[in-house]
C-alpha cells in the first residue's frame, strides 16, 4: 500500500513537472524586455520576448505589467509579428538545444519505463525511471543556471537597445525573467521528487523480495 501511495505521488510529480517543461520549451517567454521613451510619457510599451526558437515584440499599454502582458500576448496572437535577430547567441542556443532535447528524452524514457514496471512491479525499472528523472531534472536545472549566468554577465539591454536606436534613440529598457522560465524552474524540484519516490519505491520492492 505504501508503494502503491509513492508510485502514485512519484506518478502525479513526474506528470506535473513534465508539463511544466513542455510549456517552458514551448513557448517564447524566457526573457522579457519591456522598451519605453525616456523622455516623454509613452501612449504605447514595447514588449520584447525572447524564446530559445523564436522573437517577438508587441506593443501593449505602459500601465500593463510585463508579466501580465506577456499572457496577454499568449492569448492575443495577432499583436505578435516575429523577427530574425537574437538576443541569444546562435552558439549558446545551439547548446541549450542539445541540453533541452536529452533532457527531455531522459524525463519521456524514464515515464515510459516507469508505465512498464508498475503492472509487473519490477524494481529495476522503478530504479532506472527514477534514476532518469533525476538525470532530466540535473540537465534542465544545468540549463536554467547557465541561462542565468548568461543573462547576468552580459548585457542584455544594450542587445534590446540596438534595434531602437533608429527609431528611439533614448530608449530605456528593463529585463526580467519570463513566465517560460518561471516554468522550467516549477518542473525541476517536481521532477526530482519525483525520481526519489520512485528510487525508494524500487529499493523498498526489491528489499521485500
């Protein structure tokens, strides 16, 4: 019974955080960089966002919340116009990318193999599934402090500023963090539990053998 509670928990973990990694990865949120005029008071706020794929910018009111806006932008597609420039670099997205993909794999094997050994309640796959959740959690978390080590040692303002300067050249801008990162940051601590519950589910099994 007690098994059976941790396999369901560990279960219930592992979907959750997965979740929060498919919407991390697929949305375009991890930066968020709203541009205004410093010198007069703006009608309009330009809300740059970045993802690991794609750009975009919008304009939205300056009263608006860049956290709130950047929903807003989900649900309103047609503000949305995308263009070629990255703030990230092409090396380090190329990076992220490899990181994010075997990340990914391990969480889906893991969950697979986990489905596989709950009717026949093999240990070795509880162990494995655990073991591979626990390795997706330490590469994602891996990319989420090189994405902070990055946006904190360069200047992210100035990439943001560089499209402005024909148009506003007093431009200021202030970055954050967006609701993608917020995301992928939920799913690591769930992702790891996750793992743990179903490494003590196995190694409990197999003790009783």
């Amino acid at each position: 019974m007690k098994i059976g509670a941790a396999a369901l928990a560990g279960g219930t973990f592992g979907v959750v955080g997965a979740l929060c990694f498919l919407v991390a990865f697929s949305t375009d949120y991890w930066l968020v960089a709203p541009r205004e005029a410093a010198a007069v008071a703006p009608s309009w706020v330009t809300l740059h966002h970045e993802g690991f794929f794609r750009r975009c910018v919008f304009l939205v009111e300056p009263s608006t919340p860049a956290l709130l806006a950047t929903f807003i932008s989900m649900l309103r597609l047609t503000l949305v116009f995308k263009v070629l420039a990255f703030v990230f670099p092409a090396v380090f997205r190329g990076f992220w990318t490899v990181l994010i993909v075997v990340g990914l794999l391990s969480a889906l094997t893991g969950g697979l193999l986990l489905v596989c050994g709950v009717p026949f309640i093999s240990s070795k796959l509880y162990r494995l599934g655990g073991a591979l959740l626990i390795t997706a959690a330490g590469l994602l978390l891996l990319l989420l402090l090189l994405f902070v080590l990055w946006m904190e040692a360069v200047d992210v303002s100035s990439y943001v500023l560089q499209e402005a300067r024909g148009e506003c050249p007093d431009a200021e801008v202030s970055v954050h963090y967006g609701l993608s990162f917020m995301a992928a940051a939920a799913g690591v601590p769930l992702e790891v539990l996750s793992g743990l519950l179903f490494l003590l589910a196995g190694r409990t099994l197999r003790a009783g053998r």
